[in-house]
C-alpha cells in the first residue's frame, strides 16, 4: 500500500472533506495529488510565545484578550490571539516570521487554539501551552 492508495480510501477522503471525489465518477489515483512538506522541529521550549506576553495579547495572569468578533472561514476570531494567529492584517501577525510559524510547536499550538467551527475556546492560555507542550513532547522524543 502506497500513500496513494490512502488517499484513494473512502473513509480518508471523508474525513478530509473531500466528499467530491468520492461522489465522482472516477476515483482514479490520477485525480488525487498529494504534497509532502518537511515540518521544521527545532523548538525546544515554549519561550518563543514570551511576545504574546509582551504584546499584550494575553495578560500576565494568562486571560487571553478580547476584540471585535469577525470570522474567518469558519473560526470565530473574537481575541487578540486567534487575531494574531489567522490575521494577516492584525498588527500582531508579524509577531512571529513564516519561519516560526512553520515550526511543528508553532503549528501544534495553534491548531489548539484555533480548533474548528464547533471548538470551546479558553479565556485562559494556559490549557493551549499545556496541551501543545505535552503533545510536542509525545511525538517528538
């Protein structure tokens, strides 16, 4: 079995929201292009999230802070943090370069913080370095 042939899988396009191919007629592999990107893994603390600190994005007790509520795609971005994260316009996005943001913790993180239409999210930032600290940790030693 190949990457292809997962990708060919029913359930795998499901789950990935690609309920158009599987409805077409031909679910040839010539249909589906996979790309294989290499995740940068040199972070080693969380140190690198001090500026949220230092930006005032969240507070020294760790209550994240509001803003305006706008949506994007279908995230609520209703704090400065999911602001900073999603926001090319935010005057935090530049907080971190692309090369930071690239890095598998940076990437961890925000898949935490972001999460999807139907995530909870936390006033509190502590729960996202906990679990993005915890899982980097399992999948990386």
């Amino acid at each position: 079995m190949d990457s292809q042939d997962l990708f060919c899988s029913e359930e795998v396009l499901k789950d990935l929201g690609c309920v158009s191919i599987i409805n077409s007629k031909s679910k040839s592999k010539k249909n589906i292009s996979i790309e294989i990107e290499t995740v940068p893994c040199t972070l080693l603390s969380t140190d690198i999230f001090d500026r949220i600190y230092d930006k005032g994005i969240v507070l020294q007790d760790g209550t994240v802070r509001k803003c305006f509520e706008e949506y994007v795609n279908d995230i609520v971005v209703a704090d400065e943090l999911r602001n900073m994260l999603l926001m090319e316009e935010s005057d935090n996005y530049y907080l971190y370069e692309e090369i930071e943001r690239k890095e598998f913790l940076f990437r961890i993180f925000q898949h935490f913080c972001l999460g999807g239409s139907l995530n909870q999210y936390e006033d509190n930032i502590e729960p996202y370095f906990l679990m993005a600290k915890t899982l980097y940790k399992d999948l990386t030693w």
